[in-house]
C-alpha cells in the first residue's frame, strides 16, 4: 500500500489503522486493563505537566515520522511547545517528545520492536514509555546526549521521564487494578 493509499484509507474509514513498513494495521479494541492504563497514565501526566508547555494527547491523535514513513496512534503522546502538524486529514503530529505505548500479550512484541525501532528514529523522540499490562512494570527508554537509548525500568516507586522532568508513580499506573473484574487474573499485574 502507498503512504497516499494508506491516507486515503484512513481517512473513510471507521477505527484506527497504523501504516507500518507499507501495510495497514488495524488497531484492535483494548482490554479493560489497557483502557484503565492508558488514563491513568494519561491524566498523571497530564496534571503533572499542568503550567508547562507540554501538552498530554490521547490515543486520538495521529502521529507521523518523515524519516521512516511510519504512521500510529500510540496510546498517549506528549508533545511540549508548538504542535508541528501534517496537512493530511485527520492530522498528523510531527514533533512527538514522549511517546507511551501500553502493553499487551497480542501487541508487545510489535510495540516494542518494530514501533519501538521507528520511534527511535525521530529527533523529537526524546523518550518512550513501556506500560505492561501482563506484570506490573513500567520502562522508560531515554535517548541520551550521544544518541544512545538507556532503559529504567521500575515495578514499585517511581521511574523518571528525563526530557520532562518528572517521575511517573508506578502506583498511579496501577491504581484501580485491584478492582477489575474478578476473575479475569490477565487484568491484575502481579
């Protein structure tokens, strides 16, 4: 599929495709463990980063890397100063600063190696947040001062988001999980 293809398709048609290496991705629905990670993440930082110029989107937004041609929707993206946007409809975001994927059985293979790959390649990627939602843990990949990525990674207290200058609780990822459906033990990160 072409990138005009890709965009077209998008575009008319209902949900949410990625276009990766040249082929649509459909974005399948999310467990309830995914949903409740996502917001909880997302509304963290979004009060975390209240006053500053950074601005905390969700999964609605539609993010685009010149450099590979990659087109996602991650689960939350953060974006300080100036929004640089793409004329395609809908929009795209050019300048992504933290990325936050979060986990599954079905996606985390592809979610940490070949989006994770493409991520990387943007030189407003400053960092990308791993959210598991099989085991309680959160890794945060920073892009060092020579370009080299280095990985924190935390299942209680806090882990740092350098380029923001905050440290996300890995409770407040987790909180509400204890409440989920009983029974559904793919829902409880232990």
């Amino acid at each position: 599929m072409t990138e005009a293809e890709y965009l077209a398709f998008d575009a008319s048609h209902e949900g949410r495709h990625e276009f990766i290496n040249g082929e649509l991705v459909s974005m399948a629905g999310g467990t309830e463990a995914h949903a409740l990670a996502t917001m909880n993440v997302g509304g963290w930082l979004r009060g975390a980063l209240r006053g500053s110029s950074c601005r905390v989107y969700s999964s609605d937004l539609r993010v685009h890397l010149d450099e590979t041609g990659l087109y996602a929707y991650p689960d939350v993206t953060v974006v300080c100063g100036a929004s640089d946007l793409t004329t395609t409809n809908p929009p795209s975001v050019l300048n992504p600063r933290v990325i936050v994927e979060v986990l599954s059985g079905s996606t985390e293979a592809h979610d940490r190696g070949a989006k994770a790959a493409h991520y990387r390649q943007r030189a407003s990627v400053e960092a990308i947040v791993f959210v598991s939602t099989e085991t309680r843990r959160v890794e945060v990949l920073t892009r060092a001062a020579d370009g080299t990525w280095i990985l924190q990674e935390a299942t209680s207290g806090e882990v740092p988001i350098p380029p923001l200058h905050i440290a996300l609780p890995v409770d407040e990822v987790y909180a509400g999980f204890d409440e989920l459906a009983s029974g559904a033990s793919a829902n409880t990160p232990r």
